[in-house]
C-alpha cells in the first residue's frame, strides 16, 4: 500500500480495512490479524496498528475479545451501510470539488455520462 504523506496513516489503514469489508473480503465475525501482524501486513509501528484497531472499534466496525483477538462486527447490515456511507463521503468530495471548479448541476452529470461512455472505469 503506497501512502499519502498528507492524510494519517492510521486512517489510510482503516479505509483500506474499511474497502476490504464493503468488497466482502473481511466478512461479519470474521478474526483480524493480531496488532503485530497489521503492523507486518501494513508496514506500520506497532502502535499504529493498535490504533487503528482503537479507531475501528470506536466507529463499531470491530470489537476485541481479550486473549482471542479483535473481530469484525457481526452486524450483518453493517456492510452495506459502511458501503453506502463510503460511496457518499466520496460523492460530497467530489461534487464539492466539481462546483469549486464551476460546473453546475447538469454539465457534472452530463460529464459524467459522457465519461462513462468513453472510458472503461
């Protein structure tokens, strides 16, 4: 994973842990790896592998089991609303930018449209 030097990496970590539950990879009830594993797989300190499981569980997208490890949440509609609350933060961004840059409601989704015509997302 290639990091952005302006956005922390624990929140870098979370939305990738976030994107791997919204695609089903990590599944409800489903063991994360221990804190020193996260910090292998992520190339992360330690303590920013705890941290990120910290934020996690304080968002309840996981939760810890002493001396079994932390968990995915068992919530079984967690998922879908992680994914439509995913897919909303990036449409406010972009829309947001898209009137910085002048465009108005029609001409964002005629782009967008137009977009999806020409090029294979």
């Amino acid at each position: 994973m290639e990091y952005n030097v302006e956005v922390p990496i624990y929140v870098q970590v979370v939305r990738d842990i976030k994107k791997r539950i919204v695609r089903k990879q990590l599944l409800p009830g489903e063991k994360l790896p221990s804190n020193r594993e996260l910090a292998v797989l992520y190339k992360v300190n330690p303590n920013t592998a705890a941290r990120i499981y910290k934020e996690m569980e304080a968002e309840g997208y996981c939760y810890t089991k002493r001396g079994l490890g932390t968990f995915i949440t068992e919530d079984e509609q967690m998922q879908e609303e992680l994914r439509k609350e995913m897919a909303e933060a990036l449409l406010k961004g972009f829309l947001k930018e898209m009137k910085d840059l002048g465009f108005g409601r029609e001409e964002i989704i005629s782009r967008i449209e137009h977009f999806d015509e020409e090029e294979e997302v």
